[in-house]
C-alpha cells in the first residue's frame, strides 16, 4: 500500500512557518523580558569543565504568527547599555559603506519603545528603572505588538530564523493572530 501526500485536505499543514507579508515582515508579541544565565557557547580549550562558563543575559521572547498556531521566538542579547554606536555595519567594501550601530540590547531597548534617544544619555540609575519598570510591564496579557523582519540565526549557526532586531517596527495598534 501506497500513501501519496496528495491525498491530504487541502488545509493541512506539514509544518508550522512564520506568516510573512509581500516585504518580508512577520507579525509578533513580545510576551516576556527577563535576566537569564546561559552557557558561554566558546569552544572548550580542554576536556575540564572550567572551560564551561556561564554569561547574564536578556532574553526577550516573542510569539510569531504561524501558518497554524503561534510560535515560541527568544531572542537573546547582553545587558549592557550603551549611548554610543561603537558596532560597524558594512555593506559592500570600502569605510564610505560602514555604519555605526548601537550594541544588540540598546537596539532592541529603542526600538520596542522601552526608552528614547533622549533618555539614553540620563543618569545611569533612572535609566535602570525606567526599564526595570517597562520589563515588569511585559506579559502575555499585556504584550508589545510588532512587526520584524526575520534573520538567520548566528548565535547557533542554525537553519532557523529569528527576530532581525535592526527591523523591529513597534505596532500601535494590538493584533490577533489568524490561527490562534
């Protein structure tokens, strides 16, 4: 006996995939700010384990619209803030293509709304409320709603995409997901 996938309903899903728009762009939530200790993912120089290091870092999780339920997204970045743009982005050869950037997690901070360009230059104990304040405010009940284009993730050389920080688009107006 032979199956043929053919045979299926027309509605049925092989796979869960993000739901991205004609420009790339997925719909998402930002359900969860939170510190979190992960293992340093450099390779041991030795088979002891004090090769094995653990970093703090934040990690904001998302829900992303899936062809047929929501998808569970971290995205991890340091806990450094950091008013000066000391990372290099380059498209192409030559100094006139690079960029100056902010590190991953003031990126993230600016681009969810959690402080402004003119808060990053406050004193550094108003602006640890102030996102002490906007982290404890996140929850699955009372999401942050965004748009994001998804890349390639680096952290574990993987196949699977992630939240492209640098695209973080805040939505103003709360959304459902079509298949929840």
């Amino acid at each position: 006996m032979s199956v043929d996938l053919s045979d299926f309903d027309s509605d049925y899903t092989f796979a869960n995939y993000p739901l991205k728009d004609a420009e790339g762009f997925v719909k998402a939530k930002l359900i969860e700010v939170k510190l979190d200790r992960t293992r340093n993912t450099k390779q041991r120089t030795s088979k002891s384990l004090q090769d094995d290091t653990t970093i703090i870092v934040t990690k904001f999780n998302f829900l992303l619209e899936g062809a047929s339920k929501p998808i569970k997204s971290k995205r991890n970045t340091g806990t450094s803030l950091n008013p000066n743009k000391i990372y290099i982005k380059a498209k192409g050869r030559g100094s006139s293509k690079e960029q100056p950037e902010y590190n991953a997690f003031t990126e993230m901070c600016l681009r969810l709304g959690f402080i402004t360009l003119e808060q990053l230059n406050s004193r550094p104990e108003d602006i640890s409320n102030i996102l002490k304040t906007a982290f404890k405010a996140v929850s699955e009940e009372n999401p942050i709603y965004i748009k994001t284009q998804l890349v390639n993730d680096d952290e574990t050389d993987s196949y699977f995409e992630n939240v492209n920080i640098r695209t973080i688009e805040r939505l103003k107006e709360p959304f459902d997901f079509k298949n929840n």
